[in-house]
C-alpha cells in the first residue's frame, strides 16, 4: 500500500493539532510560567518614565 497525497495531509493535519494543543498547553497550564505572563500583562499598564519612541513624538 502506497501513501498518497491525502495519507499525507491527515499526517500533517494530526501534527498541526498535537502541537496547538501543545502550546494551549504550555500557555494555560503551566504553572510555572504563569507568574512571568502576568508581569508581561501588566506592562503596559506600569507607571514610569520610558523613553520609548512612541512616547517621544516630537512637533516643529
């Protein structure tokens, strides 16, 4: 029995979701890396003064 085009694409199809499952995973339920995505969240909404260069549009 030879592997045809369609053997091919349910391969690769079965690999796309075991590693977007994977991901989910290590997004949501790690624990450990958890902490470090609520500090990358909150970013934006930390005070100080940057000097980023969005920040520092200047008008002539």
């Amino acid at each position: 029995m030879a592997m045809d085009i369609n053997d091919l694409r349910s391969i690769l199809t079965v690999a796309g979701l075991l590693c977007f499952l994977a991901i989910v995973w290590w997004a949501y339920g790690s624990k450990s890396s958890q902490k470090g995505f609520e500090e990358a969240a909150n970013l934006p909404f930390a005070e100080g003064n940057d000097d980023g260069a969005a920040a520092t549009s200047h008008r002539r």
